[in-house]
C-alpha cells in the first residue's frame, strides 16, 4: 500500500489532510467554535462517503481547527432562521451523517480538542475512539434549549457510560471535564492540549500496523455484535473471522511471525 506524504487539500468549512495511511478531517469554522451549518454537514458527509472506498486510508482522525473547540454542536444562528420543515432536514442529515461515521469501515479517532457540547458531543460518541485535551469540556446539554439530542446521543451515550449515568447527563444537560469524561468512560484518553493531534497520530499509526480487512472485520463484529444477544454475535464473530481466512494478509502476518520481521499488509 502505498505511503501518502503530506498531501493538504482545503475545503470552504473542511480542512482535508493525507499522510501516511491516516487522514484528518478537521472543521474549520474556529470563529464560531466549529459548529455545524447545512454546508459543513454536507462537506463531511461527502468526504465520509468517499473515504469508505479510499485504499489509501487506513484510520481517519477528525478534530476541530483553533485553540477553543473541538465542536460546539449545531450552529444556533442558521438554526433560528429556519422554518420547522428545515430543522428536520438538519436533524435527519446530522443523524444520518453520524450514522455513516459509525459504521465507516474504518477506524475513526476523534480529536477532542477544548468545547464539545451538544451535537459535538455527538460527534464525538460516533467516532470508535476519543481522545481529549485535558481543557476538553463536553455534554449534551439540549434539554437546555427545551430539545433532546437528536443526533443519536441518547441511544450512543447510555451504551458507552450505562444508561444511569447518560440520563443523569442528558436530563441536567450537565457539562464534564476532561478527568470527569475519562471516568465515566466517555473518553478513551486525556492528554495535554499541545499533544493531541500526537497521540490521535501516534494511536492511528499502531493501528496502521495492523491488518486492514482485519480491522473492519473487528469493527463490524463489535459494532454489530453489541446490539444483539451473545450467541448471535458470537455467530457474527465467526463470520467475521471466516472473511479473514483466506486473506493474503493472513498469510503474510504467518510469514513475517516466522520469519521474525514486520508484516507488510496490502488490504487483500
């Protein structure tokens, strides 16, 4: 497979980055702390989409630009101006865009650099991993606006902290720091603000490691697996394996076991 050297492309409201296997997608509306609009939804979405059928690509990080926010959920402002008809549309496309972010044959690192509120949050809970600044600060705080989260956070949260907890959180529309998230399992990591972007790359380049067709069979099993009894993702497991038997992968990570050296992995 091969290596991708820094290859920037910019978008209007989406910062795309490719190197080495990995690719970060960054929002890039820092003066409103990242928050969604119609067109930055529809620009991630795009780039989602196409990334599921990117070889290059093995891990996708997606963070927020600026020293504030990762995402401070939807964008208020363009909320306000649409008719009830139109905040349909957004809710649906949001879900359904964080939808396609969970169930991405890829791995995906979320970057939770200082404010993640409401469908940040979200945003967050879609990803497979989160790693968060220690300045993070994150809820969904909807209830607060007299709504409920609508972007999959009172199903995807009560799975990840227990459903006492997610209620505690959303019924208050409570905010948790950095240590409070990493306590209660929101977070996979905390570390400081200046090495975020470090350890979302250096966790992405250990994936990278691994076996491609491996991974989204592993992804697939977990994902699936959890939301049915244990004997039938235990059968979704088996099926899972079954794909990665007669992989050319497999019998490279055999061959570099034996012959002492790292394997070198194709996707095939």
């Amino acid at each position: 497979m091969l290596d991708i050297k820094k290859d920037t492309i910019t978008e209007s409201l989406l910062k795309i980055e490719k190197e080495n296997q990995v690719t970060t997608l960054t929002l890039n509306r820092p003066q409103v702390m990242n928050a969604f609009n119609f067109q930055l939804l529809h620009e991630l979405k795009d780039q989602i989409e196409a990334l599921r059928f990117d070889s290059d690509t093995r891990v996708v990080i997606i963070t927020g630009a600026g020293e504030k926010a990762f995402c401070s959920g939807a964008d208020l402002k363009e909320r306000a101006t649409l008719p009830p008809v139109k905040v349909k549309e957004y809710i649906f496309t949001i879900r359904s865009l964080f939808t396609s972010i969970e169930q991405l044959n890829k791995p995906v690192i979320a970057a939770v650099g200082g404010i993640a509120l409401g469908g940040g949050t979200e945003l967050a809970l879609a990803c497979d991993i989160r790693i968060a600044s220690d300045n993070a600060t994150m809820g969904l705080t909807e209830t607060r606006l007299a709504i409920i989260p609508g972007a999959g956070g009172t199903q995807r949260l009560p799975r990840i902290v227990g459903k006492g907890k997610a209620k505690e959180l959303i019924f208050t529309g409570k905010r948790v720091g950095a240590q409070e998230a990493l306590a209660i399992g929101l977070v996979n990591q905390v570390v400081p603000r200046e090495g975020l972007m470090a350890a979302c790359r250096e966790l992405a380049g250990q994936i990278c490691e691994t076996g491609p067709i491996a991974i989204e069979q592993a992804k697939y099993a977990i994902n699936y697996g959890m939301e049915t009894d244990l004997h039938s993702g235990l059968a979704m497991e088996s099926n899972a394996y079954w794909v990665t038997i007669p992989t050319k992968d497999r019998l490279e990570g055999l061959a570099a076991f034996k012959e002492k050296r790292k394997p070198v992995y194709q996707g095939e």
